[in-house]
C-alpha cells in the first residue's frame, strides 16, 4: 500500500497545521525566556513583559497568514 493517495486525499490544510504547531513551539520559547529574564533581573519586568507579549503575537501571526492562504 503507498502514501500516494493517502496525500493525495489530503487538502492543502496541512499547512495550517504546522503553522499552529511552529507558533505554539515559538510562544512556549518565548515565555520560558522571558520568565527566565524576569528571574534574572525583576526590576525590568514591564519591559520584559511587553516585549514578549509582542513578540508572542508576532508568532501567533503567522497561523493566521496561513488560515489566510488555506482559504
């Protein structure tokens, strides 16, 4: 039996999929590095904290630019 029509049955949503799997891996290594930041140095919390949140959502982005090519 071969993978072949197996994907060919398969839409091309796949690639939604990986995209929510690579942000989500990319937000988990953004928050343990800024909790680990914040460790280091709590006086510079806020900063911190804005700056993962955006980058967090920068991430995030790419799962919607991927929902937006599946369409």
């Amino acid at each position: 039996m071969s993978l072949l029509p197996l994907l060919a049955e398969m839409t091309g949503s796949i690639h939604v999929g990986l995209a929510a799997l690579g942000s989500a891996i990319g937000v988990g290594i953004v928050g343990a590095k800024a909790a680990e930041a914040t460790g280091r140095n709590p006086g510079a919390f806020g900063n911190i904290l804005v700056i993962a949140i955006i980058l967090a959502a920068l991430a995030e982005g790419i799962t919607f630019f991927a929902i937006y090519l599946a369409g």
